[in-house]
C-alpha cells in the first residue's frame, strides 16, 4: 500500500516535471519581486507591454566597424604541432572567429549569416551591455537564424574591456565546438599599451590559445609592456600563470581594477566565459604566459627563451586586490534583494529522471524569475551547496561583489559578468536595474544550462515576441 | 517469482562487478589520453569507461533493485522483502554517496567500500530465496522467523 502511494506521488512528480513544447519566457518561473513593490508580471503580449524586440541599438547612422560573419559547420583546422582538426562551426571559416576591434563609442554592426548550421545559431555579446534585442538568445531576445538567412546586431561600444561573443542556440554544443570569437573595445583615447588577445578554447581534448596548441611566439621589445587579454571560453575555469615576470591584473570581465599591484606567485583562475587582462612588461629573457594543457604564450624578443614554471598552488583572490573607490550607488539602500540559492538533488527533469540542479529548492522550469523595475538597486546573494563549481553570468549588466562567506570585498571595486561560485560558497553582490529587457541570468558551465541551471531578471512591463522551443526551434541553451 | 528475485538479485551482484571493470576502464582510459596529450576540463566528454559507469550505476543497477522489490511481494519467501528493501536502501545509498564525492572526493572512498555492501546484500537476498526454491509453495506460507519484515 504504502508503495502503491510513493509510487503514485513519483508518477504526479515526473507529470508534474514535463516542460510545454514551446513556451514564453512571459509565463516562466515563479515572479520574485525580491522584497521591493509587488507589480504584474507583465504577462500580456501587446497592451502597454514593451516588446524586447523594440529595444534595439540605433537603428540609423553608418557604422563605425563593420563586420560580416558566416556560420559554417565543417572542420575546424587547429594551429600547433601534432594538432589534428575536429567537427565543429567556424565563423568565416575559422575558430576561435575575427577578433572584432572597436573603439569606445563606436557604433558596431554584426551581419550574421547561417550558411549551414542545421540547429540555426545567434550571437550573444558576452559581457557587453548591449540594449535587449542585440543580446542573442534564442527565444528570448530573437528567433534563432536559420540556414540560409541573417540577422544583424547594431549596438555602441560603451565599455572598453575585453569582451566575446558566442552562439546562444543550442549553446551548451555549439561553444564547445567552435561558435566564438573575442571582441575588444578599446579606450577612446587609445591603448596604452599593445595588447595580446588571448581567447582559450579547448577542442577535442586540445587545449587552445588563439586556436593554436602548445607554445606560441609574440614578438615583444624587452622593457615594453604587453596587456594579456585572456578570454576563457570553455566550460569550466581556465588557471592561468606567469613565468619570468611579475604581473598586474589590470581588468577582470571588462572593467579596470583600481590601483593593481604586482602580483607574483600566484595562480588566476578565469572562470568560464570570464576575462582577466594581466599587464607585463617584458624582460630580456621574455615571459611565458600559461593556460595549462600546454597552451603558452611566450612574449618577448625573437631568441627569449622564457622559463617554465609549475603551476603555483597560491590563488590571486580579487576580493582584496588593488584599492577601493566609488561604485556609484549605494547597495545598502537597495531596492530589492534576491536570493540564487543553487542546490541539487533527485527528481525528474522535463521528465527524465536523475541527479538534477535546483535554484531555491527547485528544479527547472520552477525557478524564480527575478522582477525589477528601471532605476531599482537590487542585491543578490548567490549560494551553492550543490557539490560543483558553478560559473554564474549575468546578462546585461555588470554586478559589484560586495562580499564572499560574509567577508566583505576590501580591494578594488571587483565588477563581474562572470562569477565562480564554489561548492559551499556564499557571494553577496549588487547592480543598478538601468537596462531594461529580459535577461538570462545562468551557469555559463553550458551543460549545467542545459540541466535546468538557468534563471531570468526580467524588468515589468517588459514581454517577449519569441518562443522558446516549437515552430522557430529556439533552444537558447 | 522466486526464480525473477533471484534472477534480479543476482544480475545486480554481477552489475557491482561491472561497475569495478568500467571504473578501472575510466582511469587507464584517462590516463591513457592524458599520455597522449589530451587536456581533461570541464567541457570533456565522458569515455567509454565512465559512460558505461553512469548508466550501470544510475540506471540500470536502480531499475534492477527496484523491480527486486516489486517482485518481493510476491515471492513469499520469508525474508524477501527485507531483503530487496535492504538492496534498495544501499543502492540508494551508494548512488548519493557518488554524487556527494563530486563536493568531497575523501567520500569516494566510501562509494567504493558500499559497492562490497551492495554486492553483498544482493548476493544474500539471492541465497535466501535460493534455499527455499524446491521446497513446495505452501510451505512458506509457515511462520518462520525472519517473517517479521512485511509489506
Ligand atoms: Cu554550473
């Protein structure tokens, strides 16, 4: 009897699970209005609903930069000795894709086009701020592009900082395969220093810096200074270390720290779809810069002939590096505070059974949908107790970690797009509402994504056109 | 019925076994690419070894135990249900002390000492049904003194 019962609540549970073919984001998740003023989840499609596809870059006006890409899925050629090409999609024949360069201010426009990727693809701006409907996610923002057609993004280069750009269709494969490139905006006034893009992508097994395995010569004047655009594209945190000179982290996710000192020892750890800009200047010997798996890069005259260190144990912490300065808002008068508590445990996922991701107990698709209204400051504190790291990414907006494990951050304003949650850790950061749309806010481990680990923050009075799932075949994760 | 418990409990004391060979198969077969150059990440798919670890373990030894205790209620051999019941309780076990060890690998080394557990349970539910299987129907139907366990 008493099975007969569990078996009937198992049954109710995995009917209970299953997730609509096709849904709007509209009608997801359970509305958290984070203790601010409780408003209608803007639910109705038309009315006094803004639509996320009328929240677009400028319109009109000849763009500053340029830029067509071609989605292809074929080989991917890897550059190095003993590479061997994979299947993957390349972006004009290539992977990682064109870096793209702007300058702050600049207006960008992206012409993507599908030649033959069957699953349909988008491009999302990773770290960029850009208006909703420039953001690419399929479903959300826009319809997947299919093949054969095109879409094109326009938006301004507000942010200098480092900075990439991958599909957000199918994304937990089409990253991993190839669908990226890297963007940098640089300060209007010009770069400083020269820079050395350094986006790291593993293939097949094969660890890649700029699409190349193993070592990799940059020609650097001795006394020179060189920043380091390390972009991590992977699924999981890249550790990146520096031979044969001391270095400054002068950026993580696109914004400078403040007042960097010399760092020396020390391991960074980039989370997923993070980025961490390292500044050196060059010794007569040359520096090696590593990513692990064999993936260097040795910057320095022809002959340098830089050292090659183990991997130090000690970790660069952000959270007391560099100097403190104004964030410009205040996070104890916020507006809302939600909680991102990521757990996991047993019950059925759109049906299947098994080991599944929960955000505040639940499994998807009954996760929160985070409400703000334009102008809110709103707080976050982001938990796991779920037994694996979890790189979380915010779309749309930069978030300021105020503090870890009850800590407070005591170094540089540490601004985030992509954050590391470790198992057993608590994160308390804050953001200002001041883009409207609606936006995901999820683990960049993209299988995780693919598990259900994906929330929204989604602003009243905003609703989408799009659909996930059905007739457009719109699978963002 | 008896013939389906034994049969059920038996194939799950044969999957431990398995679960040791694709464990083994796993990590030669990781430290067999890592010779070869490959770089383990996050993103890494997993090989033959592990696949074949994650469905024995999560799906098929799970099913198994669960229909062993289905078929436990219609076996009336004292001691069946117990018996399945325990089967469960240590596959339930030994799949969450999996997942627990991706937090805290020390608790990988109870995984692999539960797996004896498992091994065991199944192998003495298999047994106690062997023993009586002959003997006529009815006469399990006597009290006996591992009884007590019911549905
Ligand atoms: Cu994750």
């Amino acid at each position: 009897m008493l099975f007969a019962v569990a078996l009937g609540f198992v049954g109710w549970t995995w009917w209970g699970s299953l997730v609509p073919d096709t849904y709007s984001m509209d009608d997801m998740g359970v509305a958290d209005f984070g203790g601010g003023e409780a408003v209608a989840h803007e639910a109705a499609h038309g009315g006094s609903a803004v639509g996320v596809d009328t929240l677009t870059g400028p319109p009109d006006g000849e763009p500053d930069v340029s830029e067509t890409l071609v989605a292809r899925a074929g080989k991917v050629e890897i550059g190095g000795d003993g590479a061997r090409a994979v299947d993957g999609y390349t972006l004009n024949d290539t992977s990682p894709g064109p870096v793209i360069r702007a300058k702050q201010g600049d207006l960008v426009e992206v012409r993507l086009v599908n030649e033959s990727v069957p699953d349909g693809v988008t491009l999302h701006w990773h770290g960029v701020d850009v208006p909703n409907a420039e953001d690419g996610v399929a479903g959300v923002t826009q319809d997947a592009v299919q093949e054969g057609e095109e879409h094109v993004y326009r938006f301004v280069a507000e942010d200098a900082g480092t900075y990439w750009y991958h599909s957000h269709q199918v994304s937990h494969e089409q990253v991993k395969r190839g669908l990226l490139g890297t963007l940098v905006i640089e300060p209007a006034r010009g770069p400083s220093t020269d820079d050395v893009v350094a986006a790291v992508h593993t293939y097949s097994g094969q660890r890649t810096v700029q699409g190349m395995v193993g070592e990799q010569h940059v020609e650097a004047a001795a006394g020179s200074t060189r920043r380091v655009r390390v972009v991590n594209t992977n699924d999981g945190a890249v550790r990146t270390w520096v031979s044969g000179a001391p270095y400054r982290v002068v950026a993580v996710d696109g914004r400078e720290i403040n007042g960097p000192t010399p760092v020396e020892g020390k391991t960074v750890s980039v989370p997923a779809g993070g980025r961490v800009d390292l500044e050196v200047e060059i010794p007569d010997d040359g520096v090696r810069v590593s990513f692990g798996g064999g993936a260097s890069l040795v910057l320095g005259p022809a002959d340098a002939d830089a050292p090659t260190d183990d991997e130090p144990k000690q970790r660069f912490d952000p959270l007391t590096y560099g100097s403190p300065a104004d964030i410009g808002f205040d996070p104890d008068a916020a507006d809302r505070s939600f909680e991102y508590r990521i757990g996991r445990r047993i019950g059925f996922l759109d049906g299947r059974p098994g080991f599944w991701w929960t955000i505040n107990g639940s499994i998807f698709p009954d996760v929160p949908m985070y409400m703000v209204q334009e102008g809110d400051v709103v707080r976050m504190t982001i938990s796991n107790d779920s037994g694996k790291v979890h790189p979380m990414h915010l779309h749309g907006h930069h978030a300021v970690v105020l503090s870890r494990d009850g800590v407070s951050a005591s170094g540089s304003p540490w601004w985030v797009d992509s954050l590391d949650v470790r198992d057993g850790e608590t994160f308390e950061v804050a953001l200002v509402a001041d883009n409207p749309g609606i936006w995901m806010d999820h683990c960049h481990n993209l299988i995780h994504a693919s598990e259900g680990l994906v929330a929204h923050l989604s602003y009243v009075g905003v609703s989408t056109p799009f659909r996930v799932g059905g007739a457009d075949h719109n699978h963002p994760e | 019925m008896r013939s389906t418990y034994r049969a059920l409990a038996g194939l799950i004391a044969i999957g431990v076994v398995l679960q040791a060979a694709t464990i083994a198969l796993a990590w030669f077969g990781v430290m067999n690419d890592v010779d070869g150059g490959a770089v383990y990440d996050e993103g890494t798919e997993y090989n033959a070894g592990q696949s074949l670890h994650a469905i024995l373990g999560m799906i098929v030894i799970p099913v198994l135990a669960l229909l062993l205790m289905i078929v436990s209620f219609f076996t009336k051999v004292p001691g069946a249900v117990k018996w399945a019941g325990l089967v469960l309780l240590v596959v339930v076990v030994q799949v969450l002390l999996a997942f627990a060890s991706f937090g805290a690998p020390i608790l990988g080394t109870l995984h692999g000492a539960n797996a004896l557990v498992v091994m065991g349970a199944a192998g003495m539910a298999s047994r106690r049904v062997q023993s009586s299987v002959g003997a006529p129907e009815q006469a399990t139907a006597q009290p006996t003194a591992g009884a007590g366990a019911g549905a």
